[in-house]
C-alpha cells in the first residue's frame, strides 16, 4: 500500500466547464491557502501524487486515478455546498471508495456557515452515497465549516494513521469551533 500522507479533496464539479461555476472553487482556496506565505494552512495535496487527468478523460481513468489517490490518503475532505447533487457525480464514486475500500476519515465540510453543531440538519446537501454510509454507520466523519483553522485542525487530528472521528455525526463542541473561529 502507498504512504498514506496525503488528504484527498472530494467536491462535484456539477458539470462545468469552467471552474468557478462549481465547487471547485472552494477546492482552488483550499490551494490558495497552502502556498499562501502569511497563512497557516499546509497539507500534503494527494490529488499532486498522481498524474492529472482532464474532465474529458474516459471515466475508467478517472476512477482509475482516484482510486490511486485515495490508496495514498490519510483522510478524505467533501466539500458540501447548497450546489452538490445527490447522484451523479464522481463524489459518489469517490465518498465510495473513501468510505467502503481504504476506511478513510471523511471530514464533512459545509460551505457558507461559521459552525456546525447539527449534521443532519444539513442532510440536504449530503450526495446519496454519504447519506447511506451516514446511516449504516460506516462513515467515519468529522463535520465542520469551510473556515481555515477548523478545517487544518480536522486534516492534522483525523486520519488512518492516528484516529478517526468515531462515528458518523461528530462535531467540535461549540466551545472549541468559537475558538478555532477567532483565530
């Protein structure tokens, strides 16, 4: 098996072309982040351990590529926004493989809020693959806000190699969120 450093970016492309049409977005902030020399954000990128693949590439390529990715992933981020569909997409196919193939920590992140103290309230973003695996108890996930310090704070605490969140529906207590908020 790969050195399992990396963290995986899971979003739905929902589509598009052109990047900021779509969740993809919030993936390029999550770069923006890393290489910004006054922040505070660095993580090994998994998706920069394998050869690119284009939008255009057959799907066996695609599913190829991720599975490889993933293989050298200490935990997985989904990125949820109002926008992510409940089927169709190649989230399913990557909260899949996450979840049901290398047991990786999935750190649920929700687009547009401070914090996150109810999950499933926010159900009606999850893709139908994660609402199952939510369900049946298998996924092991973190929940919290695009917000840059919870967000480092979950890739540095959950992975393969040293923890999961131990359950499906965890949160930071709000206590620690309103902390990690004023940073």
């Amino acid at each position: 098996m790969a050195n399992r450093t990396g963290t995986y970016i899971a979003f739905d492309g929902l589509g598009k072309i052109n990047p900021t049409e779509s969740d993809f977005k919030y993936y390029a902030t999550m770069q923006a982040w890393s290489v910004g020399k006054n922040i505070d954000f660095k993580f090994v990128n998994s998706h920069d351990k394998t050869a690119a693949v284009r939008d255009t590439s057959l799907r066996g390529t695609l599913e190829s590529r991720i599975r490889e990715r993933l293989a050298a992933s200490k935990n997985c981020i989904v990125i949820l926004s109002d926008d992510t569909r409940k089927t169709g997409s190649m989230l399913s196919y990557e909260i899949e493989k996450a979840v049901d193939l290398y047991q990786i920590p999935l750190i649920c992140v929700y687009v547009g809020y401070n914090t996150i103290y109810s999950p499933k309230e926010l159900s009606h973003r999850w893709p139908n693959t994660l609402t199952a695996r939510i369900n049946n108890g298998t996924a092991n996930a973190i929940h919290v806000a695009f917000k840059k310090e919870i967000l480092l704070t979950a890739i540095n605490q959950f992975s393969v190699n040293s923890g999961s969140p131990g359950g499906s529906l965890v949160t930071y207590t709000k206590e620690a969120q309103e902390k990690m908020n004023s940073k």
